[in-house]
C-alpha cells in the first residue's frame, strides 16, 4: 500500500518538471534573442553612420572639386588636393557630425571618429561602433596619383 | 488500490492546460523574437532604399519585399517625413529620413482572448539622392 501511495503525485511532479523546463527555455530564448537583436541594431546603426559620413565627405569633395573648376583659369592654375580635404578638421568634423547624428537616429551613441583617406581612385572612409568596424567608399578619380 | 487507479491520468488531465500554455508561450517568444529581426532587417532596408531614391513607393516597395518571413499585408509603415513635405519635396540631400513599421503578431487561440501582440521596428538613414 505504502508503494501504491508513493506513486501519488508522479504525475504532478513531473508536469512541474516540465513547466520548469518550459519557463527556462522561454528565459533563454528570450535573453538569446535580446543579444541577437542588439546586435542587429548596433550593425544596423554602424552602417547608417558610416554611409551617413561617407555622403558628409563626398560632399565635402564634390565642394572642393567645384572650387577647383571655378579656379581654373587662375595662374597658377590649382589642383584638387584631396588628401588635404580629406585632412581637413572641417571635412573630419562634417564626417563626424554626420555619423552621430545617424547613430543618434538609430537609438545609440556615436562619440568615436571617422577616418577617411586615399586609396587608389577611391577615399575610404571608416569608423568604429560597437567594437565592430564600418567601412564605405566613394570613387573620387582625384585620390590616384597622376 | 483501486481508489488509485487512473490517478495518473487525472493528474495529467489537470495539468495538462499548463503544459500546453508553456509550449504556446515558447512558440510565441520564438515568434516574437523572428519577427522583431525581421522588421528591423526590413525598416532598415527600406530606409536605405529612402535615402537612394527619395521615393516613398520604392520605400515601401522594399519594406514588402524584405519583411520575409512576415506577411507584409500585417505591416503597416510610416515614413518620415512625408515625399510632399520639406526638406523631401525639395533639396533634401543631408537631411534625415526614417522608416517606422508594425507588425501584429497573429497569435494562435487569439479568439478566446489572448491579447495581441505588436512588434515594432524603426531605421534612420542620412538622405543621399539629389534632385
């Protein structure tokens, strides 16, 4: 009888088990997909940012381009100089701004810098967010060396 | 013993509807959390797509076209600011487009009362196109 009694219950407990099991699965999914949503975001709004910084210095390039035609009949006559844009703190602080304010758009903080420099025919410009590097680049035919 | 008999199969009888409210509830977190990436996947898409084209029909042409696994008759977006309003209808080139959606989650045993749920989503892009 004592045998019979102990088998009371069972059932209960192992639905209780189960429901345990249950809520922790559901905890975890949850915290998994907090993580992978964080970090779909965070990408999300680095992208943003550094397209964002990238159209700030093609303007900056395609100003400094128009200047230069403007010019061109001065003597001497002048040359595009990107490098120098491209060194400039205004060009730095546009590309900048840009980013943070795409960054502040997207629900997060951009308080990082942007570099932006030569390569071959194109500038490239990079940032940092969220440990994650971000990268564009525009094609300027003023970067390669003549 | 015989009082015992079948004591099992009540006991499972009672908890049964828990055991089946926490499976729902797992499908439902799985749910959610598939449509919240998607929708951020898609409104983010859409944004760029905005920023590119300055076009509120390609905008939500891309926001349709990304939103997959989701149905996209159940999003509804908004956008701003409107294509008829300044600075789109004009120069808009620098300024700030962004690209909201919602999705409402259809939830299985919805009729008997459970509530509803709505995911939401939004993306801000920097406006590239120019007139």
């Amino acid at each position: 009888m004592d045998a019979v009694n102990g088998e009371r219950g069972q059932a209960l407990v192992i639905a209780a088990v189960l429901v345990g099991i249950g809520a922790l699965s559901i905890v975890g999914l949850r915290l998994v997909q907090e993580r992978v949503l964080a970090n779909a975001l965070a990408q999300d709004t680095g992208e943003a940012a550094v397209e964002a910084a990238a159209a700030a210095v093609a303007d900056a390039y395609a100003r400094h381009l128009d200047s230069v035609r403007a010019h061109v009949f001065d003597v001497p006559r002048p040359t595009a100089d990107v490098v120098a844009l491209l060194t400039d703190p205004a060009t730095r602080e546009a590309a900048r701004a840009a980013a943070a304010e795409a960054a502040a758009r997207n629900g997060a903080a951009f308080d990082g810098a942007v570099e932006a420099r030569c390569a071959g025919a194109t500038i490239e410009i990079e940032l940092h967010h969220a440990g994650r590097l971000h990268r564009a680049a525009l094609q300027a035919d003023a970067c390669s060396p003549r | 013993m015989s009082g015992d008999r079948g004591q099992a199969i009540v006991e499972f009888a009672l908890v049964l509807p828990t055991l089946l409210v926490v499976a729902l509830a797992m499908v439902l977190v799985a749910e959610l959390g598939v449509a919240r990436l998607a929708l951020q996947h898609a409104t983010a898409e859409a944004a760029r797509a905005g920023a590119l084209t300055n076009d509120d029909a390609q905008i939500r042409g891309t926001l349709a076209a990304t939103v997959a696994p989701l149905a996209s008759e159940r999003v509804t977006s908004a956008i701003a600011p409107p294509q008829d309003e300044p600075p789109r209808n004009g120069d808009p080139r620098g300024s700030m487009l962004t690209v909201s959606a919602s999705y409402t989650l259809p939830v299985p045993l919805g009729f008997v009362g459970l509530p509803r749920f709505v995911v939401t989503a939004s993306a801000s892009r920097r406006i590239e196109w120019m007139p």
